[in-house]
C-alpha cells in the first residue's frame, strides 16, 4: 500500500514520539529536534531529490524519512538512528506500507546519525543533507548566553542559511553567521565531520557539495 507523507504527519503515534523525542533532548541540553525540524528536514529532503530529477514517490519517500528520522531520541540519543529505524519500521508495517518503500525509509534513517552514517541510496543522500545543514539560531533552547557552549554558540551565530541546489553541478551551503558569538572556526571544530558526511551525501547524488561563510568559500 502506499501511504503518504500526509498520513504520516497526521498520525498520532508519530506526534507523540516526535514530542517526547524532543522532550528528552531538551532535558539534554540539545538543540530543537521537535517539529519544526522534522518538517524543514522532511521538505529540503524532498526538494533536494526534486530539483535532481528524481521521482515525486522517491521525493515522497525522502519526506516520510526525514520527518521520521529523530524519532529515536525517544529511547536515547545514543545510537538514536538504529532506534529509529525499526521504530520506523514498526510504524509503517502498521499501517501497510509496501516492503520496498518501508526499505528505503529505514534504510535512510538507520544510516544517518554521524558516527554510522553513509548515503546508501539516494533517499539517505539527501536525509543527511537536510539533516546536517539544518543550523539556525532559533535552535537555540538556551537564553543565558553566559553559560552558551559551543553548540549553542555556533547554532546561536547562525543568522541565514540557504541551501542552493543545481542539477549537474553542486550542493551548496551558504551561511550568514555572527561573529561576535562564534568563530568561523568554531563552527569547522564542531561541524566538520558534518561537511565531511554532506560532501559524501552529495557525490552519491552526483554532485559536488561547496559550503559559504560570510560570502568566503571555504569548501
């Protein structure tokens, strides 16, 4: 059966984990994972495979992923990606999904976290993509910017990002950040194995991946 992204966001299991998910980051210490993120993740996914030319289902797919790919956080962040999988799984075995989509779904967010990930298939290319480019002030939880680490320092510095994506080409990144709260080499110190995965996320797509600091290009 082929169950779409609108099903998925409508369901209540999946909100739920997505929020409790979310919840215990928060106790963390982390960064917003909760749905603000899953849906930037899920859309830049998909538009990354449609402006490639890939499919709308392969696109639908990448949308499903993305909004599923943190839900678990929920059991723990360590290995959260695996969990997430055969969470996932559980979920659209439930509701009838198709083997071979729920493959490349699990396969996707299995594959994402930085430690195990690789852009098996184009649907985890472009999860990772989404995924690690996500960074933006309004992650940010923490208001005392006295006690900021440099995760809160390097997201807080963000002020725009655009992801430009051309057919053919590349993949690139481009941010505005705020250099009163963070270096640019700050970001590279939390950030690189991130570049490094996205760069990977691209050249399984075919493309190049270039990443724009206050206007400097920098890969």
């Amino acid at each position: 059966m082929k169950i779409t992204y609108q099903q998925i966001i409508a369901n209540d299991t999946v909100k739920t984990y997505i929020k409790k998910a979310d919840e215990s980051l928060s106790a963390l210490g982390y960064t917003e994972h909760s749905f603000t993120h899953v849906g930037k993740v899920a859309k830049t996914a998909s538009d990354i495979l449609i402006t490639l030319g890939y499919s709308e289902h392969e696109a639908e797919l990448a949308r499903i992923a993305g909004y599923l790919h943190d839900i678990g956080n929920v059991i723990n962040r360590i290995d959260h990606a695996q969990s997430g999988a055969v969470m996932a799984f559980r979920i659209l075995d439930k509701m009838e999904m198709d083997a071979e989509d729920i493959a490349t779904i699990i396969t996707a967010i299995g594959n994402h976290d930085e430690s195990t990930a690789f852009p098996v298939n184009p649907v985890a290319a472009a999860l990772i993509l989404a995924d690690k480019t996500d960074v933006r002030y309004s992650r940010v939880r923490n208001q005392d910017f006295s006690s900021f680490d440099i995760h809160d320092r390097v997201n807080y510095s963000v002020k725009e990002a655009k992801l430009d994506i051309v057919k053919d080409s590349h993949i690139e990144l481009a941010l505005t950040i705020d250099t009163d709260f963070c270096a640019v080499m700050d970001y590279f110190e939390i950030f690189l194995n991130r570049m490094i995965l996205c760069r990977k996320s691209a050249e399984r797509l075919g493309l190049k991946f270039k990443l724009l600091i206050n206007g400097q290009r920098l890969l």
